[in-house]
C-alpha cells in the first residue's frame, strides 16, 4: 500500500507497473526518467500528479519545465480506471502508446502529441475525440457516444480503425484516401451513406465491418479490389454495384444477411474466390450467379423467395462444407447432392420438398434438417448414410414410415427415435390422426447446435407439465464442460419442489434452489462453473382472479426475454461489478461467486413468447430483435430454428441454445403445431435433444443416475391428434436405460425438507408439492414390486391398466429406438446422492451462510 503523503526517493525509474490493485492515487516523487506507465484496474479517479491535473479537467499543456516531468514518457496503460471528464495531454512529445479504455472519460484531446501511434480509447462515454494524425497507425475508440470525430493532419499512416458501437451518421472524408489502411470496423452507428470516393483508390483495405448501420447502397468499386472480408449485415441494402464481383476477386467472406436485396450483380470475375456467403432474410428470387464460386464453402441463404437451386451448382459448389437454405421454397433438389465430398451440414426446414435427397452415399454428412416440409414417404435406405449424426423430419404432417425400416435400422446403428407430438407414442404410428383442438397452456420449442466446436456443452429443462399445470424450464451453459449442465438439468426439479416446501423461504424457492445446485455440486463444482437460467411458470388465484405468474432465476450471462405485441422486455441481471457469478468453479471465490438474480412478474394478455437463450445468442442478437423475429411466427419450435439460423447468419460459430415458449392460451390450429401431451409426461435419462432441434450427438453415459422416472397426472380420456412425424437421432455411446429406484433408496433418504421447515400447518402450494411429490414415490415403489410379479413382463392390457413406467420399458433397451416430448427434458432424479440435510430449522441468514460458506469450507 502506497502512503498518500509519502515521497519515493530519487531514483532513476524507468518502468512502474502496478496493474490490478485497489490505488486511488499513486504516491509522488522523481519520474523524470520514467518511459513506461502501467496502472490499469486499479481505482484511480484522476490523472496522476507528475503528470499535472486539474479539477475537473484534467489538463496537461502549457506546463513549465520541472525535474518532476517524465519528458521520456513512451506508454501510458490508464484502463480500467475511473477516470471522468475532459482529458487534453500537450508537451508529451515521445508519447506512443497511450491506453484510457474502460473509464468514464467524455472528452479526449490529444491533437498536441505528434508521435502518437497506438490510441485506446474504448468504452468510455466519450463524445467528442480529437488525435494527432500525423503518426497514427492505430485507434480503438469503439464502445462510445461519439458523434463527431477529428484527426488531423489526414493520417497517412492508418492501418487499423475502429469506431464501432457509437452514434457516427458520416465517416470522414479521410477514411477512402488512406492507402496504408487494412482494417475498418464501424459497426452499429447510424450511418447511412459512405463517402463517394470511398473505394475509388487502389488502396490495402482489406476487411470492412459496417454491419448494423443504416445504408442503402454502396458506392462504385474500382477493378482489382484488395478486399478480402465485407460485413454489412443489418443494413437496408437493396442493390449492389453492377460490378460488385468483378471488382472483388479477392474477396472470400461477405455477409449481407437482412438487408433488402432482391436481387445479386450476374457477372462474376473467373476464379473468384469467394468462400463464406451469407444472404439470409432477404428477398432474393433466384440465385443463378453464385453457380459461378467454385470456391465456395459456406452458403447461408434461408429466408428468401428461392424457388430452386441454379443450375449445375452440384459440380460447381463441389467444395461446400454447409448449405442452410431453410425458409424458402423449394419444392425439389438437384441430383447428386451426395458427391460433395465435405459437406457436413444440410439445413432444409421450412420448404415445400416433397422428396428427400438420397444421401445415403454421402461420406462426410454429419446433420440433415429436413423438418417441416411436405414429404410423404422416407427410405432410410436412401437418405441416412454412415457419418449421418443428427436427423429431423418433423413437422411433415403428411409423412408416413414403415416401422420395419427403423427395426431393421436399430439393429446395425444406435438410436434414439422420439415422438415430437408429445402423446409419447411407443411405436411409429402407421397413419395419420386427427389434429386435437385443445392445445396446452404452454406450448414450447427449441433448437441448440454445437456449432463448429466438438460437442454442445448446454443442457436444456423443458417440463411444461411440471406438477400438472405448471412449467419449469432451464438452460444451463458451462462453455467447456458438457457433463456439468446434465447435472443441473436434472436435479433443478427435485431441488425446486424441496425448496418450495421450505417455510422460511418459500417466497423465495427460486433464488434458494439455484443456491442448492450450487451446493449439491461438491467437487463437481470446484473448478468448472456453469451460467444458469431457470424460469417457472404457474397459474394462481389472487383476489378471486387466476392470474398467471411467471418467475426467472439467472445465474451467469444466458439471459430471459419476454415478447409483447409491440415491445420486449429483458429479464436478466445486469452486472455492475467485476465479480463473476457462477454456479460452481468454488475455487474460484470470491472472484466468482454464486449470486441469482431473481425477477417476478404477472403475465400480461399481451405477452406473446418467452425467449431463453445462452449468452452466443444475444452477442449478435439484440432482445429487440429477437422479440420482432418471433412475435409473428405462431410455432415456437419454428420461432427457436429461425434465431439460431439468424444467429449463424450473423457470423456466430459457437454453441447456441434456444427456447421459445408460447404464452397465448388461444391458440390457432395449424398443421405444424407441437401438441403437449395432455395425460403425461416422460422423463428419460438420455439428455440428447428429444425434438430432434439439437444436432449435438450424446457422448458418454448419464454422470448423475440412470434412473427413470414417470411423471403422474390425472388421466383424461384420449383424444384425437393430426399424426406427428418423427425424427431420428444417433445417440452416439451413449445407451438409454429404463432403471428405477431401488426399494431402498427410499428406506435411506435423509430428512425431507419440510421437517426442516419446523411443522405447523403446510399452505396450499406446500401441500400441493407434497402431494405431487408422494405420489412418484409410490408410483416408484409400485413398479419395484410389479417387477417381481413376473420377469417376462406384463400383457398389453395390463399395461394399460397399470400405468407404470415398467410399461413403457421394451423401448428402452439398448440399440433401440424411443419417443419422447418436445416439451419435456430427460431428466433423473437420484435421492441416493443427495446430501444430508439440516435437522433444525433455518432462518434466512443461516441458509443464506450455508450455501456461500461452500466455495471456502470445500477448497
């Protein structure tokens, strides 16, 4: 610690360096010497005092020679201060590197230091910025409030520039006569036209970043362009260049996902060297000149007017590794899809295709979507090949498959098989039924891919049958670690339900449940750590109305938002503080530190969805955006594919995991609704994704339990349902197990939580957690001794009559297919592994201890 008062000798220093402490202030003393200032993150409110400073601007020109001056002065690193105000350095003239990102500075003028070369200014609140030009090679002043910026003289000198994120409606004049110039990022400004000459010089640009503007068109390019990169999603471009791809044969990543082009430049320079194409959410009709990019590796081009693929694109596109045309309308594909040798992903929902491809040749295709279309008949003979990990038919309300084709194909490969209708059918159906006309309360659909990384490190909760009327839904996101949100996934339930038993903290469950899988984690949690969302859904009465309440836990950076009819609403913490929040990585506190964020609310008649997504998802997608994308899709399983495809779109290649609730109780018959079952529902062990939404194969064997267990609700009598397709998944190592508890894990449990809570008399929602609770155990302790009846197992008949989750056991054996809900997770509760609990009863500062005293008392 530095002593305020206290003066350093005079020493000849050179270098000071004392980044990430807690300073206010550095001591002062001789730095007359001094080439090197290093104090970032530390809590400095002012320049320091060799360097002359003044309230409230901090001033430093004009000042006399003195021994206390650092005339030697080379690199300033001031980031991650508190620095506020108006900052103008002078006489500094051996200054090159000056860093200030991260303050709260307003005003930066710096038009005195001539040898300036590198320049950090972002993330301040910044609105007028002034730099020497006649050194400059580099400025970061993005993450701003700039609406003016100056840098004279013109800096011939510029390599790399960015000014992304602030209010810029013009770039300067400047920008298109900088030869030396190779990267420009402006990004999410308001500009709306760039500088007639701005590609009129034969400059070294190479990437351009000015997606999220507000752009119509693009001026000329001039021949031979050193463009290699183009970003200009979310503009309102609708026409480019006439010889935009002439003058780009460079170029091999451009993205113009949501502008308004409705139609491309035909002529193509030869050997054009484009790889990477997005054109999504646009109003293209036909695409005849990409034939020419025989390069071309990634095409992006779902939500258009498409009608078919051009001509000769097999032979031409020969390198493609992922071709995502969902959402347009193709009602056919061109033969010999399957010779290209590296594609691995093949998106094609949303269309009007009447025949699948016959890819079963295909060497290297890892997922095919081909939900919601209009097929009618599949040859898995035909259409699933070797590599094939992940396959979606679903939604195709007309599709029929023979049951013998799936028997036979269960036999050489492992399986899943799951039932997306939600009636939890144990067997394909062999024709279609009548659609049901009573749609449940909460209707759910999703989507979550790896994205280029190995495997999907999200887990997802989806139980919108959760204690009969209620919805619990989860996503639990780890970044690294794939087992840890598993783990979460399925113990949030049985945590959710003890904790609302808990009569100290009952009003509370949400926040103490997330402390408890925090707690029950152990060495689990020690040094991986997972963000967590959970939110809760249910109806209740108050003041004689039945109002629907919707409750949101978050932990972490995956974030909640709720869709109105004309506006969104964000339900997720923002932090304001350095100080991670986790679930787990106790070895990390209290740098991280398990902290919910708990947000209540009564729905509304004009709540629409309730979007859940990890944090992937709202780096390139704003709430705003992600509520107007939704709010008129009537299907969330669509509404969850359609963010995930414009989340790619946007350049995303990291996991992303979706949920798209439906929050309208009157909802309109359509072919492609996902029906809730209304008498059940099933829980397996398997955390592969039961809607075939997910292309992440499973991997390994389920870490907590393999237990199965069968969710009992009042039986209705069955109704009519419009006949569901299904999908097929390859379920990896990974084998399903149909085992429930042992008799005696029941014998041994610890105390329930509600002896905790002291006794007295249990309020309804108590006793209804209660009640829920009893009866899987009996349900579970039934099946123990139905299976010593008879090892051979039950007829038909009295399967029906039991109701057990022995029933449904013949589908779960190894190499075999089954069926589950879009709607529910797989999900295992195992009371074996549960810590003991506390005898006496808590109060709400002793709870709140216990759980924090985790990330010390188990280092």
């Amino acid at each position: 610690m530095f002593h305020r008062n206290r003066r350093w000798p005079a020493l000849r220093l050179e270098e000071l360096r004392v980044d990430r402490n807690l300073l206010s202030s550095l001591p002062p003393g001789s730095y007359r010497d001094l080439k090197v200032l290093s104090a970032s993150n530390n809590r400095l409110t002012q320049l320091p005092n060799f360097l002359s400073m003044t309230e409230p601007q901090f001033i430093l020109e004009d000042i006399e020679e003195d021994d206390e001056k650092p005339q030697k002065l080379q690199n300033v690193n001031l980031r991650g201060n508190s620095l506020k105000g108006t900052i103008i350095l002078g006489n500094y003239g051996n200054l090159t590197q000056l860093d200030v990102s991260e303050n709260s500075i307003e005003s930066l003028d710096l038009r005195a230091l001539e040898k300036l070369q590198n320049v950090q200014c972002s993330r301040n609140k910044l609105q007028e910025l002034s730099v020497n030009g006649t050194s400059l090679t580099s400025l970061i002043a993005g993450n701003n409030y700039l609406t003016k910026l100056t840098i004279h003289p013109r800096p011939t000198k510029l390599k790399h520039l960015d000014i992304s994120y602030n209010r810029l409606e013009l770039l300067p004049e400047w920008v298109g006569t900088c030869q030396l110039l190779r990267t420009l990022f402006a990004s999410h400004n308001l500009i709306s036209s760039l500088p007639d000459r701005f590609f009129s010089s034969e400059g070294s640009l190479q990437t351009l970043q000015l997606s999220f503007n507000r752009l119509s068109s693009l001026p000329p390019l001039t021949k031979n362009s050193s463009l290699q990169q183009i970003f200009l999603q979310g503009n309102r471009i609708r026409t480019l260049p006439q010889h935009f791809f002439l003058a780009t044969p460079r170029l091999r990543t451009l993205n113009l996902t949501k502008n308004r082009l409705e139609e491309l430049p035909g002529a193509v320079v030869e050997g054009h060297q484009m790889e990477r194409l997005y054109l999504t959410c646009n109003q293209l009709t036909e695409i005849d000149c990409l034939v020419h990019f025989h390069s071309l590796r990634l095409l992006h081009l779902s939500y258009n007017l498409v009608s078919q693929l051009p001509q000769g694109c097999v032979n031409a596109w020969c390198e493609m590794e992922e071709l995502v045309i969902s959402g347009n309308r193709l009602d056919s594909l061109p033969a010999g899809l399957e010779a290209w040798k590296h594609l691995r992903v093949l998106r094609l929902h949303c269309n009007l295709l009447q025949d699948p491809p016959a890819l079963v040749t295909s060497s290297s295709l890892k997922v095919l979507d081909l939900s919601h279309n209009n097929l009618e008949k599949v040859n898995l003979s035909s259409l699933i090949s070797k590599q094939l990990q992940f396959l979606d038919i679903s939604g195709n309300t007309r599709l029929q498959v023979d049951p013998r084709q799936f028997n036979d194909y269960r036999s050489q490969r492992n399986v899943s098989l799951v039932d997306t209708s939600g009636k939890g059918r144990a067997a394909l159906p062999t024709e279609p039924e009548q659609n049901n006309s009573n749609p449940a309360q909460w209707t759910v659909g999703f989507s979550e891919t790896p994205g280029n990384r190995e495997r999907l490190c999200v887990a997802q909760l989806r139980l919108t049958g959760f204690c009969g009327s209620e919805a619990l839904l989860g996503l639990f996101d780890s970044g690294t670690d794939s087992e840890l949100p598993k783990i979460l996934a399925s113990s949030i339930p049985r945590i959710l339900l003890e904790e609302r038993t808990v009569k100290e903290t009952a009003t509370e469950y949400m926040k103490y449940t997330l402390l408890a899988a925090h707690r029950e984690l152990k060495e689990r949690g020690q040094r991986l750590g997972c963000c967590a969302l959970v939110c809760h859904m249910c109806s209740e009465r108050g003041s004689g109305v039945k109002k629907r309440t919707l409750r949101v836990a978050t932990v972490g950076e995956a974030k909640a938002v709720l869709a109105r009819a004309s506006s969104s609403l964000t339900l997720a913490h923002v932090p304001t503080q350095m100080v991670r929040s986790q679930i787990g990585n106790s070895s990390m506190y209290p740098l991280v530190i398990p902290d919910p964020h708990v947000t209540e609310l009564t729905l509304r008649d004009d709540d629409r969805f309730l979007i859940m997504a990890n944090k992937r998802l709202w780096e390139v997608v704003s709430a705003e955006e992600a509520a107007s994308e939704v709010r008129h899709v009537t299907v969330p399983g669509l509404a969850a594919k359609r963010l995930q495809d414009l989340a790619q779109s946007y350049g995303c290649e990291d996991n992303l995991s979706v949920i798209v609730v439906s929050l309208q109780q009157t909802l309109t018959n359509t072919a492609y609704r996902l029906q809730e079952k209304a008498d059940g529902c099933w829980c397996h062990v398997d955390r592969s994704s039961p809607s075939g939404q997910s292309d992440q194969a499973s991997y390994g064997k389920a870490s907590s339990g393999e237990n199965f267990l069968h969710y009992i609700t009042e039986k209705k009598e069955p109704e009519e349902h419009r006949f569901e397709p299904v999908l097929m998944r390859e379920n990896g190592t990974r084998k399903m197990t149909s085992r429930i508890h042992d008799g005696s894990h029941f014998g041994d449990c610890e105390e329930s939580p509600s002896e905790r809570s002291g006794g007295g008399q249990m309020s309804e929602e108590q006793f209804r957690c209660w009640e829920y609770m009893l009866e899987q155990n009996t349900q579970l302790l039934f099946d123990k001794e139905l299976g010593s009846i008879s090892k051979a197992g039950l007829s038909p008949h009295q399967r029906k009559i039991f109701g057990s989750t022995r029933s449904n056991e013949s589908c779960c054996q190894k190499n075999s297919a089954y069926f589950g809900t879009i709607t529910h997770l797989p999900t295992q509760y195992n009371s074996a592994s549960r810590e003991k609990s506390e005898t006496d009863s808590l109060e709400t500062e002793d709870r709140m201890s216990k759980y924090w005293d985790v990330a010390t008392t188990e280092l």
